[in-house]
C-alpha cells in the first residue's frame, strides 16, 4: 500500500505533502536517542544520577512546552510559526548536543536535551492540530497512523545515514568532530523542515465535513453520568499511559548502557 497516496475523501489534497516534510524533522531521533546516555555514561564518566537528570530534563521540557504551547497553540493566528520555531529550535538544540560530544561536557549535553525537549512540544502539538483538520473525524486514527509511518520512515533513513558516517569517520579518525558530524546534519535537516513547511503548507485548508443536525430536544436532554466503574477506568488508564511514559523516557537509555557494560561491549 502505498503511504503517500491520498484519498480525499478522507484527508485534504495536501495532507500527504505534509507529511513529507516529517521525514526531514525524523532524521535524528533515533540516533540521538541511542547515542546521548552511551556517550554520557562511556566518555564523559556519567553516573548513574547524572545520567537520570539528563534523560529527565528532556520529560521536564516537554511537560512545560506542552503546556505552554497547548495554550498558545489555540489562540495564534498563524500555527506554521509554530511549526516553524519548533523546527529550528529542534536545530538549535542538535548543535548544543553536537558541541557537547565534541567536548565532553554534560553540563552542555544537558542543556541541549532540554532544549529538545522544550522545542518537541512546540513543533508536535501545532503539528498534530494539523493532522486533525486535515483529516475525517471518522479516519483520524489513519491520520495519526499515516503520521507515525511516516516518522518512522525518517527515523530508518536518519540512522541509516548516522551510522554509516559514524562508521566511515570513525575508521580514519579520532577526530569527534568528524565522527559526530551527521548531528549538525540533522540540525540543518530540521531548519530546512522548518522553512518548507512554513512556505507550502496552507493552513486555511482544511477538511470539511457535513455535521449532521441533532434536536434541540436530543440536545437538550443528553446528561453525561459518572459512575464509579467510569472513574475507575479513568484513573487506571492514566497509571498505565503513566507507566508506559517512565519506561519510554526514563527507563529505556538504561537499557543500552546496561547492553554494553555486561551484555557487548562492542557499540557496533
């Protein structure tokens, strides 16, 4: 099946090219997120609390530009903007992380985490509003789905290509600034997302759908009763995003140091 082909029935003639441009913004998630704890723990003799701030500070960003953004994100004119100053500041933060491998500081590695923690919230939540009026109520689950393909495509293709750098650099030099060269590449992929989403996407184009009427008297009569099996599944269902948060952020870095120090030593 192919992922870019579009059915206007179900999503906007430009919804695909949207989705391109994820691909560009994808390019350094994995990479990155393999590389910050092993490099904090095997070159810059991070302990096991330094090394849990640094992975937490990235939560912390999050959480407070999700927020922030939540907010603004409803009541700004111009959502590209968003998307726009997410982008780059997601450049920003690959070109702190890039200076902090290069050097060996964890000061600076944290700095650059938080930083693309703080800036994911301010490209994913403007973008995600995208998806939403882009798309059918009624197929917005393939809508997210499309979304999350095609981020995935950019994640292969970004390590991929960090790999084979790493790789190739590292067998001619111990140079750090060679080795690590691909995470300035990723900055400059995400500045570049940033300005073709900010030029092509039309943010006055939306999918529009027929709603259909209800009686004043179906209205007026809908009631929303809370029981306390409905308050049960809701506090379970938060527990259960809530632990799948700490181990998706928190726990797995651990998983790769733990891999290298008992299980192969051998990055590779």
């Amino acid at each position: 099946m192919d992922l870019f082909k579009i059915d206007e029935s179900r999503f906007t003639h430009d919804y695909n090219q949207m989705l391109k441009i994820i691909i560009l913004n994808s390019l350094g998630f994995f990479f990155i997120g393999f590389w910050i704890p092993i490099v904090a723990r095997a070159n810059m003799g991070a302990s096991a609390f330094q090394i849990s701030l640094l992975i937490t500070s990235f939560v912390i960003g999050r959480m407070i530009s999700g927020f922030i953004t939540g907010f603004i994100t409803d009541r700004i004119k111009s959502r590209t903007k968003l998307v726009l100053i997410g982008s780059f500041g997601r450049a920003v933060s690959y070109f702190i992380t890039y200076a902090a491998f290069i050097t060996n500081q964890i000061f600076l590695l944290g700095v650059g985490h938080s930083t693309l923690g703080l800036m994911s919230g301010v490209f994913w939540i403007p973008f995600n509003t995208f998806v939403a009026e882009k798309s059918s109520k009624k197929h917005r689950s393939q809508a997210y789905g499309k979304r999350d393909s095609v981020k995935a495509v950019g994640e292969i293709i970004g390590a991929i290509l960090g790999f084979t750098l790493l790789g190739i650099a590292n067998s001619f030099t111990d140079n750090l600034i060679f080795i690590y060269i691909v995470i300035p590449i990723y900055g400059f992929s995400n500045i570049l997302a940033g300005i073709i989403f900010y030029r092509k996407v039309d943010e006055s184009i939306k999918f529009d759908e027929i709603e259909p009427e209800k009686s004043d008297e179906v209205t007026k009569n809908t009631k929303f009763f809370v029981s306390n099996s409905m308050v049960f599944g809701a506090f379970f269902l938060i527990c259960i995003l809530f632990l799948g948060s700490i181990n998706g952020s928190i726990a797995r870095p651990f998983l790769n140091i733990y891999l290298i120090e008992n299980i192969e030593s051998n990055i590779f």
